[in-house]
C-alpha cells in the first residue's frame, strides 16, 4: 500500500455528528486509493501470494475501522441511553400510568352500564315469555344470545329479545305437530334451530333402519346358509332314493346356532319327533 493509514482511532474522533461524517468524507480518496491499487493487481500463479497478502492487509485495516465503528457508535449512543432513561422515568412511566388507571375506571364504568342494560333486557325478556306461554326450559336467556353494547338502544335489544321468543314459539308449535316430535323437540333445545334438529332426527332413524335392515338382511343369509348346509348333510348321509316309510336310521352332524328360546323350541321339536341327540 503506497497511502498508509497508521492510526484508525487518530481519523475518526468522537464529536458532533457532522464533523465525524467529515472525518469520514476526507478518508474517503485514501480508502478507494488503497483499495484500487489492491485491484490493480494482476493475480497470477506468481503474484498469487502477493494478493493474498494484500488482500489479508485491506481485510486487517477493514476490522479496524469496523471495531473504531462499534467503539464510536457506544459513545454517540451513550448520551442517547441516558436520555432515554430519564425520559422513561419523567415522562412515559407517568403517562402510561395514568392511561392504565384512566382506562381502568372507564372499563368498571361502561361495565356497570352494560350490567344495568342487560339486567333490564333480562327483565323483558322473561315477562314476555311467560306472557307467550314458554318456560325457561323452552327459551332461556343465553339462548337468545344478544350482545348487549354501550351503543345498542335497550328499544332495539327488546326488539330482538321479542322476534327471538316468537320464533322459539313458531318452532315449537310447529314440531308439535310432528310425529316424531318428542325427538325433535330434543333436537331443538341442543342446537336451537328447528331445520337443524328435524334434519338430524331423521338422518339419526335413517342410520338405525339402516343397520337393521342390515342386519335383518345377514340373519336371512344366515339361515338359508344354514338350511343349505343341513339340505348338504341329509344328501351326503341319505341314500340316493328314500322310499316312504323308511325305517333305516341315519345320523348328520351339524351346528345350530340361535336364542335361548330358539334353542328350546328346537329341543322340544327333537323330542316330540322321537329324534335322538346328544347332549
């Protein structure tokens, strides 16, 4: 390097911002002639260790103007970190105390507020529904799921409270006249919507026939499976042609399965026929 910068600490000294940008600014010809000599090397298989060297060389001088940088940087932010911290104590922690309270003691108010607004609505909505003959099992106040807000007039939170009751009452009078309505009207206090509670009733009797049918349908081949077997045994055991009045005794093992009852029935068959088993 022909230019030599011997001293980072002696180019770059702490003052006001703009004289250090200066400091910067009047480095600035050095900084680009040094590293433009680096470039004008030519990098051959002979020269190759001289550019190493120059480059460890620009890299070395690189670091010390970066740790001058952090060190510069700590002293300029040192003033600043303790304004900060006196305006912390001085200014913010005071008004963000006193925000937290102000917002507290509106927060019990406007609770109060809405307390008392839906104490009132309550107060409607259970004398009206005992005045359209529903019960709280019918229709309780959650159920009709109001949201009571500062701005919400108590004429219109009524007004929902009332088209809420006459709704649950046209449902109700509706699924009483339905066949199944025991079920629906069990359907309808859980979910709360009349379409709902008749779709989910029938799908729920649309599934058991389901299944019994299925079932229905695997004991009837069941049976002709068993009926076949016995039909298989009696033509492996029984002679090619049984004239009427056959006295010979033949014997076929098979398995039945069925109820106790079935079971029973099939014994008294065995007996009253004078056919011989073992137990």
């Amino acid at each position: 390097m022909d230019t030599q910068i011997t001293e980072v600490r002696d180019v770059i000294i702490v003052e006001q911002l703009p004289v250090i940008a200066e400091q910067l600014r009047s480095i600035k010809a050095a900084i680009e002639e040094i590293t433009s000599n680096a470039l004008s090397l030519e990098c051959t298989e002979d020269t190759v260790k001289e550019v190493k060297k120059e480059r460890a060389n620009l890299n070395k001088l690189y670091a010390a103007f970066e740790a001058r940088r952090r060190e510069v940087k700590e002293q300029i932010l040192a003033p600043y970190n303790e304004f900060e911290r006196v305006y912390k104590e001085c200014v913010r922690e005071p008004f963000s105390y006193a925000d937290s309270k102000l917002q507290e003691k509106i927060y019990n108010v406007e609770q109060e507020l809405k307390r008392a607004k839906r104490d009132q609505l309550r107060e409607y909505y259970e004398e009206y529904r005992t005045s359209i003959g529903l019960t709280e099992r019918d229709a309780p106040f959650e159920a009709a799921n109001i949201n009571v807000t500062l701005t919400a007039t108590l004429k219109s939170l009524k007004e929902k409270a009332k088209e809420h009751l006459d709704r649950v009452k046209r449902d109700l009078a509706m699924i009483a006249t339905l066949e199944n309505h025991a079920e629906v009207l069990a359907e309808y206090r859980r979910t709360g919507n009349v379409t709902d509670a008749i779709a989910n009733v029938n799908a729920r009797k649309k599934a058991i026939e389901e299944e019994l049918n299925r079932a229905e349908f695997i004991d009837d081949i069941t049976n002709a499976e068993a009926i076949a077997k016995v039909d298989e045994a009696l033509e492996a055991f029984a002679p090619p042609e049984v004239i009427d009045g056959d006295e010979d005794i033949y014997e076929v093992t098979f398995t039945v399965r069925g109820t106790i009852a079935q079971l029973r029935a099939l014994r008294e068959f065995i007996v009253s026929e004078g056919l011989e088993y073992d137990e």
